[in-house]
C-alpha cells in the first residue's frame, strides 16, 4: 500500500509551506540478489524497482512543483494524492488474482513497475508544458 508522505502538521496559526509530493512506500524493502532464484528473491528485485521509479517520479513532481503558482501547488499534490490512490487500488485488484499466493506480492511490485513507468512519460510531458509556460 503506498501513501503520499506530508510535512508534519504546523502549529495552529503558523503558516505551512506547501511541499512537492513524495511516494512513501509502506513495505520492508527484501533484499535482492545478482541472480535471483526465489520468489522472495524475485519479489525484491520488483521492490527494488519501484523504488528507483518513485525517486524518478519524486524528481519530476519537485521540478513541476516549483515551476507552480501557490494554486496550482495545491491542485497538483490533490492530483498525486488521487494518482497514488488510482494506483494502489489498479494493482491491488490486478494482482487479486493470485490471492493468498507467493506470487500476489511479486504481481502487485511489476504492477507498481508497470504504472510508475507510464507516469514517468506523463510528468516529463508536464514538466514541459510548465518549463515553457515560464
């Protein structure tokens, strides 16, 4: 299950300065060896994967985040918010399939894979339309 990460709340009254939108992952992160042969082993390397798309994707999303006004600040972490919900929810029903599994894990990670690869093309295009707007 993923969640966008947010600052800590402020102290009533102080003003909060709105952040870029980070992928927060909630699973323990298993190990992944140079020639995988387990499901388990499998399992990591997929994590390991995701991982290195959210970091591509948390780049893009603090490159557009800057180039936003305060509101557009504002819509694009709502818009995060749904995207990571979107998702979780897509894989989790893709890899129900193989529910009670070793394999529904290792389905759910190629899926985040999958999903975080085509969002990558999708911010890059933004990130362009913001670069040359400004």
């Amino acid at each position: 299950m993923l969640a966008l990460g947010s600052a800590a709340p402020a102290p009533a009254g102080a003003a909060t300065k709105p952040t870029a939108p980070v992928i927060h992952e909630k699973f323990t992160v298993l190990p992944c060896p140079s020639k995988p042969t387990t499901t388990i082993q499998i399992e990591g390397c997929a994590e390991h994967k995701v991982l290195a798309a959210d970091r591509t994707i948390d780049r893009l999303n603090a490159e557009i985040f800057a180039k936003l006004s305060r509101s557009g600040r504002g819509e694009f972490g709502a818009a995060n918010a749904e995207w990571v919900q979107y998702r979780d929810s897509v894989c989790t029903a893709e890899a129900s399939i193989y529910k009670g599994g070793s394999v529904q894990p290792l389905a759910y990670a190629d899926c985040l894979v999958s999903i975080d690869s085509s969002h990558v093309g999708e911010l890059k295009r933004v990130l362009l339309t913001v670069s040359l707007g400004g």
